[in-house]
C-alpha cells in the first residue's frame, strides 16, 4: 500500500522538526514495526541520537514484531508490553522476567 501524499507531506515536516529538537528524546511507538523502513527519513542511516523507536507486545501473537523492529537500524529499541494481556508474554521479550507469573 502506497502512503498518502498527505502523511508523507506531515512525516517530512515532522522528520524535519525532530532534527530541529536535538534536545528533546522523541520516542515514536507503532503497532506496525514493518512500515518503520518505509518511514524513515532520507538521512537516517543509523539513527538519530534522540529518536527511540519502539513497538507494542502485549500478546504472545505480537511477539512477531520484535524481530521486525531489531531489524531497523536505530540508536535505540525499546518494547512497550502494556497492556500486557498475557503474563506468559513477558517470560518470551528479551530481558523479560524469569521468575512467576506477573
């Protein structure tokens, strides 16, 4: 599916407001790690220094989308788990707990 004209005229603007506010740490979350790649601005190579790009696991079925979002390169990662809707899930993310259900 092709982006609209309209979103990718606001992700420039807002690509271009992020690089604007070094200062700030920008932590954009998505349920679609698979469309980060698509999204990123032409200068991304690795990332930027302030952008954190995460994605939402809260299901053992959506822990799919951690592979996707290590494979896009980024100063750094992180996973959301809330709300975490099964305790199993947290025992399946990395650094996740090893002990009892939560």
């Amino acid at each position: 599916m092709k982006p609209d004209p309209e979103v990718i005229s606001a992700c420039d603007r807002l690509d271009d407001f992020i690089r604007k506010c070094e200062h700030l740490d920008w932590l954009i979350l998505t349920k679609r790690p698979e469309r980060i790649l698509d999204c990123l601005p032409p200068d991304w190579a690795n990332g930027y220094a302030n952008v954190w790009l995460g994605t939402t696991v809260g299901a053992l079925s959506s822990l799919r989308r951690i592979p996707l979002l290590t494979s896009v390169p980024a100063k750094i990662r992180f996973v959301s788990a809330e709300p975490l809707l099964e305790a199993r899930a947290a025992h399946q993310l990395p650094g996740g707990t090893q002990h009892g259900d939560l």
